[in-house]
C-alpha cells in the first residue's frame, strides 16, 4: 500500500457502516457524522496509557464520549485495518492560518511507523487546505509524537510539565521529501 499517496488517500472512499473494505487504508474522513462515531469508538479502544498522553489526563469513558459527540474536525484522517479505525490525526483550525491537530493510536498498532504515516499525511493534506502553521499540544514526556514533530523540521517549547509545539508547513513542505 502507498500509504503517503495522495492519490490513494483522495480516492478512499469515505467509511460508511458496514466497512467495506478489510484492507489497510489511509481515509479521508469527510462526513462529520461518521467522524464523530468513528472517533468515539477509537477512543474507547485506546489503551490506559494512550488515553493519558492524547488527552492530557485520565478521561472517564463518558468524558471522551462528550468529546467525541461534539467533535467537529476540519481534517480526519484515519488509518483503518480490518475493516476498524486503529489510529487518526485529528485537525481543527484555530486562528490565522493555524490549526491544531492531535493523534491517537491503539496500543497493537503503535511503534510501527504509523504514526509518522498519519502526520505525514495529515501535514501534507493540511498544507493543502491552506493551514500554514500546525500546533500540537502534548505532556512532555511523549517522547513518539515530539519525534514526529522534530523530524518534520517543527519547534517546541517547554512550559512545565507541558510541550508546546509548532511545524510551520510552508518550510518544512517546501522540500519535496520532507514533513
Ligand atoms: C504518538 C503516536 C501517534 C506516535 O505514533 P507511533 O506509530 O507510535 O510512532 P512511530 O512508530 O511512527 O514512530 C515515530 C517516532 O517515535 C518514536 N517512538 C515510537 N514509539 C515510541 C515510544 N514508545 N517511546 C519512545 N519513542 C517512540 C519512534 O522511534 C519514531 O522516532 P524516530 O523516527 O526518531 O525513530 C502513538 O504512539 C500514540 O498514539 N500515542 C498515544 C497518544 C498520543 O500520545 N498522542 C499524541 C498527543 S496529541
């Protein structure tokens, strides 16, 4: 699978219950009514310690839910295996040309290189919706994510216990390989 094709990516076709399809994919998840219930079903399967460092907290199943249900992403895109969401990047714009995204994996699928597959994808369909700067929010001990943020030529700030970081797309998208 080509996972960083934006060919492939642009012709998954949105998921629509029943899944059709068992092969892993990269989707483009317009619809917000199905992002929402796909989200609200991702978070529940995420683990413990995955639940922790997307949240930034110990959200009970309820409060992910609420999230969820009022979740309006301006970008989702998900990576499906088996017919089941196992991991997204999540984007919703903020001010200016900025946007904020945030990524989630289940625990059997994360370690893999899917994670940099879905920021990779996520910066690249962003750039071209016109989202010049993407901020992400992390503790700062989330080793994986600030490696994908360092990697995409972004920069972080510390504030306790808190990352604060920010890949300006415009530099880092400029190289043909890069992001
Ligand atoms: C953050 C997350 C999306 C990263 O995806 P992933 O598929 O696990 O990461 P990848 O396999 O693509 O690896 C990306 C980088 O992180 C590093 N990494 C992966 N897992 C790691 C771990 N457990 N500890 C330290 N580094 C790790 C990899 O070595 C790689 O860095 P490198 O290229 O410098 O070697 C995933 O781990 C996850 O869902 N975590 C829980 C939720 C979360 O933390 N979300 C981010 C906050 S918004």
């Amino acid at each position: 699978m080509a996972y960083h094709d934006r060919t492939t990516l642009t012709l998954a076709a949105p998921l629509t219950p029943p899944l059709a399809s068992q092969a892993p994919a990269l989707v483009l998840e317009s619809r917000s009514d199905i992002a929402r219930i796909h989200l609200k079903a991702h978070y529940r399967r995420l683990g413990t310690s995955a639940r922790r460092l997307r949240f930034m907290g110990q959200p009970s199943e309820a409060s992910m839910d609420k999230i969820a249900d009022a979740a309006l992403p301006d970008m989702l895109i998900e990576y499906v295996d088996q017919g089941i969401v196992r991991g997204v990047i999540e984007a919703y714009r903020t001010k200016g040309a900025h946007a904020e995204v945030a990524l989630s994996l289940e625990d059997a699928y994360q370690g893999r290189g899917f994670g940099r597959m879905l920021f990779r994808a996520g910066l690249h369909t962003l750039k071209e919706m016109g989202v010049r700067h993407v901020d992400l929010y992390c503790m700062r001990n989330n080793t994986a994510v600030l490696a994908l943020v360092r990697s995409a030529g972004g920069s972080v700030r510390y504030l306790y216990g808190d990352a604060f970081a920010e890949v300006c797309l415009d530099r880092v998208l400029a190289q043909p390989s890069a992001g």
